[in-house]
C-alpha cells in the first residue's frame, strides 16, 4: 500500500444522522494524520476457581474520528474554524469576502461528514463533531498550519469509489504565510515583533454518550476553552520587566508581581496575492489573562537572544475572540 496517499474531505451536516451528499472541503494532509474507526475490547473475568481463567471478551463500545494535520489555506480555513467555534458571519458583495468567526454561544458546533482515502481504502465518516482545533504559525516554515481532533457519534461505513462530486484541492500557492506578519503583533496595546511562534487553540471538552448501538448516540459539548500562545525574542528588557515585575521600570527592591496579569492581543497574517484581492487572517482578543510561568533568564556564552513564551486564556464578555478572514468563497452555509 502507498501510505502516503489519500485525502481527508469534509461538508457540513443539516442535521445529525443526515449525511452530506459531497464533499466541499479538502485538506492538504500532513505527518501524523490518523483518521478512522476504533474499538474498545472489555474482558470479564469469571470465578471458575481455575486459575486459567480467560473470561469473557466483548466489544465494549466503537469510536470513529481520530487526528487531521494538515495546511491551512484560504478557502478551508474559515470553514475549519465555523466547525471548531460554531458562529460566523460573512459580509461583501465580492471577493474579496470577510468571514468573522466567534464562539457559538446559545447554540452548538455543526456536525460533519467526512471522507477518508488512504492509497486505495476508501471511508466514510458520519456525525463527526470538531472536540480539538490547534493552529499554529512559525517562523522556521513560514505556513499557518493546523491539527485538529474529530469525534464522532455514528457508524463507518466503507465505500468502493469516490464521492460523486469530489471537493478540489486549492492550489499550494494560495496558503496563508509569515509574510507580512511582522510589525502587525499588538500586545496590549503596544506592537512587538520577532516572534518565533503563534499558536490558537480551540477546546470543546466534548464527551461521547453511549446508546444502544456500538456506537456513540450523540455528543455533548462542555465548557468552551480558547486560548494561544506567543514566542516572542526579548529585544529590550522593559518586556521581561513588565511581564514579571509589572511595570516597564521597577523599582528598587521590587519583587515579582503575584497577581495575573490582564492582556489584550492582536495580528494579521496577509498570504500570497491572487488576483489583485485581499487574503488576510486576523486575531483579536480584547481581553485574557497570562498564565505561563515566570521566565527565567539564561545564560548564554555565545549570546543567543532570549526568547520569551506568552500563554495567555481568552476571557471578558462575548465574543471571547474574533477570528477574521478574507477570501474568495461567498459563504460556508451548513450542507452540501
């Protein structure tokens, strides 16, 4: 078998136990990809008074879902983000559009169907619900790239062709990149820059209900969590101080605030031009709190910078965040 190919697409559901007819999204795979169905094997062991005693197996319960790596482009990732927050919004009247994505606060995420193809086993995976969403950009590879965890309430089935209407990969020149990015990083209200990594994190807590079948009967979501990270290269010590002691210049004798320290945060990522027309991710968080560990400082004979790690939880009133992107696509309605 060629184990390095296959495709992960996906639709939104109109409703739970309705399968999408086609797929619309499609995923540029990366390592560690791991998609498909599972199984729990329960042994029960009985008092025969042998010591030998194999018991009795049975199939506990089934899963179906797994983990998605792969690269975040235009057209896939506000759909990507709907699925993982559940709210969004799209204005314009041509391209370039402007999707906002926030958190669904009355209602839930929408459920997805997907397909699966691994050289040439082919899969499709129903009621699938996004539990985990990690973004993360960095400077060593210039891409915005993605994992996220599906969990899924509903059978698997195999399938011996391909969808009807397959969805069509995006060209690998329209991705969303470092470029520009440098210089557009606002931390509460002050803008920095030589930062190494960003990462957005999305965390659904969501728990399978059992039913009946093998098979989980529905999924229920908890407490959403959102929250990212930034590392960024120490350029002048009023960022250490501020962060550690509080102010930009301590005093004499000042000891390490003990209090958590409030933020607000902002940056934009531009990819590559098509067409004359604007291609922008955006993040906006008016309100968080740091929670990482105070940094120590390390000596270094060779006199590499010090990098300092931002670890900060989305908080305030709704919407906790916003996520804005501009694309070409008009709109990411539920269904296929």
């Amino acid at each position: 078998m060629k184990f390095n190919s296959g495709y992960f697409m996906f639709a939104f559901q109109e409703e739970k136990d309705v399968a999408a007819t086609a797929p619309l999204y499609y995923l540029r795979l990366l390592s560690g990809t791991s998609v498909g169905p599972d199984r729990e094997i329960q042994t029960k062991r009985t008092a025969e008074g042998a010591r030998v005693a194999d018991g009795i197996s049975v199939i506990g319960t089934m899963g179906s879902g797994g983990t998605v790596n792969f690269v975040c482009q235009n057209a896939n990732l506000p759909a990507i983000l709907y699925g993982a927050m559940g709210a969004i919004d799209t204005t314009g009247a041509g391209d370039p559009y402007t999707h906002v994505v926030t958190a669904e606060q009355t209602g839930s995420t929408p459920w997805i169907t997907g397909w699966l193809k691994i050289d040439t086993i082919r899969m499709q995976l129903l009621n699938l619900k996004i539990n985990t969403l990690k973004l993360v950009v960095s400077s060593a590879d210039r891409l915005v790239v993605g994992q996220m965890e599906l969990m899924g309430a509903g059978a698997v089935k195999y399938k011996t062709a391909e969808p009807g209407v397959p969805a069509v990969a995006e060209p690998v020149a329209e991705i969303f990149s470092w470029n520009m990015a440098k210089g557009t990083w606002v931390l509460d209200g002050d803008t920095v820059g030589y930062i190494h990594t960003f990462e957005w994190n999305v965390n659904n807590n969501n728990t399978g209900i059992p039913g009946e079948d093998f098979f989980f009967y529905d999924i229920q979501e908890g407490p959403l969590d959102l929250d990212y990270a930034a590392v960024i290269t120490i350029i002048e010590a009023s960022q250490y101080n501020e962060l550690v002691w509080g102010v930009a210049s301590p005093t004499n004798d000042a000891e390490p605030q003990a209090a958590i320290q409030m933020g607000s945060f902002n940056t934009k990522f531009t990819g590559e031009d098509v067409g004359g027309q604007n291609r922008t991710f955006e993040v906006d968080v008016a309100e968080s709190e740091y929670r990482n560990a105070l940094p120590k400082l390390q000596i270094d004979p060779d006199g590499k910078p010090q990098d300092l790690r931002l670890e900060a939880r989305c908080t305030g009133t709704d919407p906790k965040a916003e996520l804005t992107i501009e694309n070409g696509v008009a709109s990411y309605a539920v269904g296929s």
